[in-house]
C-alpha cells in the first residue's frame, strides 16, 4: 500500500518536469538557462528515488506473497496426508464390516436352525404328552378290568381283550422310547449349534491380533539335548541301497556329513533331489522352509503336491514326495519356529501321512517340544487348497480365506503356508492371514521363519 501511495506522489512530479521540458523544446525563443536544467535533474533524482522505493516494495511484497504461498501448500501436504491415512482407516474399516457381514450371516443360519429344531422339538413332545393321556385312559381302563377279574373268572373275550392290551401297551412303550431317543438327539445337537455360535462370538471378540511386542516368545532357550527317538515299529525294514539313498538319515549314516541339496530315491519311488540338514547327530530332510517371504506359498493344489521354490532359499518339497519317502516306515515330524525377536521354539510329533488317494490326510501325536501344541492330535487332518477344498463339513473354505494349503481343521488354529507379513503390516485383516503358530488356549505368535523336517523314529533303520 505505502508502495502504490509512493508511486502516486512522485507521478504528477515526473508529468510536470516532462510537460516543462516538451515547454522549453517549443520555445526557441526562449533563452537557455542553467537554473532549470538542474531543476529538471533534481525531478529526475526524485522519480529515480520514488522508482527504487517502488521496487523495494515490491520486492517485499514478493518475499511475503512467497512465504505465504509456501504455508499454503504445507497445509495442503498435511491434508493429503490425512485424506490418505483416513482412506486406509477406511479401507480396513470395509474389511472387517464385510467379515462381520459373513459372520452374522452364519449366525442368523444358525440361529433359524436352532429356531426350526425347537418348534419340531415342540409339536414332538405335545405329540408325546397325548400318547401319555391316551395310555393313561387305558391303563385305567386295564385297573378296572383287572379289578373284576379278582372277584370273576374272565370270559375268552375278555382274556383276548387284555392280550391285545397287553400287546398295544408294548407297542406304546417302545414308540416312547423311540421318541426320547430323537428327542436325545435333538438336544445333542441344539447342544453343537449352541457350541458353534459361541466359538463365532469368540472369533468377533477376538478378531485383532496382538502385536509383535505380545506375540513373541518369552525367552529363548536352548535346543534339547539328543535323545533317543521312541520305535513305533518295532519290525521296520532295513533297507539297502545303491546309488541313491531313500532319505537324508541313510546318506548321513553312509558317511555325508555336511547340509546341502541331494538326490534321494525313496523306495519304490523316482530319484528327487531334497535339502538334508545335519543336526543332532544325523541328517533330516527337510519338506517345508521359509525364511523371508521371497516366495509366494497361496499356490494350487497341483503345486503342493509335486512342490515348487528353490532348495536353496524358500521352497515346499512336495506332498506325493513326502509321502514316498514316508510310506517306507515309521517318521516324526519336527517344526521349527522363530518370531520377530528372533527367538525360536521347537514341536516335535509322532506322525502318518496318507496316500494320494486320502487327500494326504495327517496324523499327530506330540512327543517334545518347547512351545504349546497348535494342531489337532489323533485326529485325520486333510490338505487343502484354495482351488481344492477338501473339508466339507466346513463351509468356510480356510486355504481361499486365509492363503495357502494347509492341514486345516478350523481356520485360526495355525497356518504356517500363509501369507508372508511383517509385524507392521496394514490391517488386522492382513495379519490375520499371515505366518503364525495359535495354539487352541493361547495367543497368536507372528512368525519370521519356519523350518519343517522329518526323521524315522528308528535312528539305525537305513543303516
């Protein structure tokens, strides 16, 4: 402002020094005089002076319209911020109201079950509260009829009449009977509904896991020292071989001592190479590793069975693989675990893997370990896949809702095929799709690695 008041005094000066000078030019008769040409400068100096206060105006007025301008896009570099965080929050937000849209669903499903079962219960036990009147009138009838007879001897017809009594009131009894039974069996039922909208309630109110901080291992401990495996077969074939060896167990005992990648040939089977790791004093081979989530394990059904990944790094060996050297006597099971904090734990099962024609289904039975057990013990647990769902009693298909195969036998007891995320991953939704070890009474441990090895139980088998 004192800029353009400036500019508006030194104007007029600048017109009339002009207006004198065009005045002088127009005038030759006029004599020249030394006196107004200084005037003249001096209107020239103040129109510089006037000019130079005018760009120094200016030139503030640049710096603050620029400091201005500045703060301007700040506030819009944090409003963009927020508008993407929110949109995240939102996002995440969708998620979950769609898992709870698909939980309540399930809920309403069993709630009109549970509704239907009641009413039939209802009209069974009006059905049975008449036959009970009805037998009753009878039975009544029978007391009186009996009663006479102590003071008369019976006719024929009424000897054939009591008979057929007799007859009808066994009948009654055994319809009765029968009754109860369905009756039994429809609270036996009501009773596993009622279970399966608990466990629901229980998955909506613990739908977010805990973080890293709570789902590391407590302390690290030492691996245990060696001990003898327990035999569960005591007739376990000694196999011979030559060339290849049917697992990492023989080729330790025929003198290979170092870890790496070998060829095996299972008996009765084509020659495959597999990753052998030396510890404890033998060789276990190695079906399952993950270290850093370079690999994608959300594969087909296809992929798990024959394996895929690289020996080397990340890889899965393969379910008919497993199962061709497994098949040739009694194995355990060992799973090594290691979280965020690099701590690791220990399982160590007892266990049988089926053919191909059973879907490869797995028996467990716990033998050691130092972490609590996750999977279900004496029971045949199916391999599953998104595009091949083999649990139909199960409409929620785990493998396509929570990614990778897996031996599921309820969708959050562990997953260790799932996807690969860090502790700091986006969403509970994401980190409930991820590598982790949940046992049945406990909490979730987020995982970093994951080794699975096997082993016979009978270290001199393939001596």
């Amino acid at each position: 402002m004192k800029t353009i008041l400036i500019f508006l005094f030194i104007a007029p000066l600048a017109i009339s020094a002009r207006a004198e000078k065009d005045y002088s030019s127009l005038d030759p008769a006029a004599p020249p005089e030394t006196k107004s040409r200084f005037a003249m400068l001096d209107d020239v100096q103040i129109l510089a002076n006037g000019l130079l206060q005018l760009g120094h105006g200016l030139k503030d007025f640049v710096h603050k319209t620029k400091g201005q301008m500045n703060d301007i896009f700040q506030k819009l570099n944090i409003f963009d911020k927020s508008f993407y965080e929110l949109s995240l929050q939102t996002s995440e937000i969708k998620e979950e109201e769609e898992q709870l849209r698909q939980t309540t669903a399930r809920l309403q499903i069993n709630n009109e079950e549970i509704k239907n079962l009641s009413q039939e219960m209802n009209s069974k036990i009006e059905y049975l509260i008449q036959n009970k009147i009805q037998l009753q009138e009878k039975v009544w009838g029978l007391e009186d009829k009996v009663t006479k007879l102590a003071v008369i001897q019976p006719t024929m017809q009424e000897t054939n009449e009591i008979s057929s009594l007799k007859a009808f009131v066994e009948q009654q009894d055994s319809h009765i009977k029968q009754l109860l039974k369905i009756v039994e069996d429809q609270h036996a039922q009501l009773d596993r509904q009622h279970n399966q909208i608990m466990e629901l309630e229980y998955k909506l109110n613990h739908i977010e896991l805990q973080e890293i901080t709570e789902n590391s291992f407590i302390v690290d401990q030492m691996e245990p020292e060696v001990i003898p495996f327990p035999v569960h077969n005591s007739t376990a074939a000694t196999y011979k071989f030559d060339g290849a060896a049917p697992d990492c167990t023989a080729l330790y005992n025929s003198g290979i001592r170092s870890s790496g990648i070998y060829t095996i040939k299972p008996n009765g089977s084509e020659a495959f190479d597999v990753y052998c790791e030396t510890k404890f004093g033998s060789s276990w081979t190695v079906i399952q590793n993950r270290v850093d989530g370079s690999l994608d394990f959300n594969q087909t059904w296809d992929n798990y069975e024959h394996g895929f990944g690289d020996l080397n790094e990340e890889f899965w060996l393969g379910l008919n693989k497993t199962y061709s050297i497994t098949k040739q006597g009694d194995y355990i099971l060992r799973i090594e675990l290691q979280d965020w904090k690099d701590n690791k734990r220990y399982i160590e099962y007892a266990f049988s893997l089926g053919s191909p024609e059973t879907g490869y289904t797995l028996q467990l039975s716990r033998i050691s370990g130092n972490i609590p057990n996750a999977l279900p013990e004496q029971t045949e647990l199916r391999f599953s896949t998104a595009d091949r769902d083999t649990d139909i009693a199960n409409n929620f298909n785990c493998p396509e809702n929570y990614l990778g195969g897996w031996w599921h036998s309820e969708c959050e007891e562990t997953n260790l095929n799932g996807k690969y995320v860090t502790p700091r991953s986006r969403g509970r939704l994401e980190r409930r799709k991820g590598l982790y070890w949940k046992p049945k009474k406990g909490r979730y441990y987020l995982l970093k690695s994951t080794k699975i090895m096997i082993h016979p139980t009978d270290l001199k088998s393939f001596d």
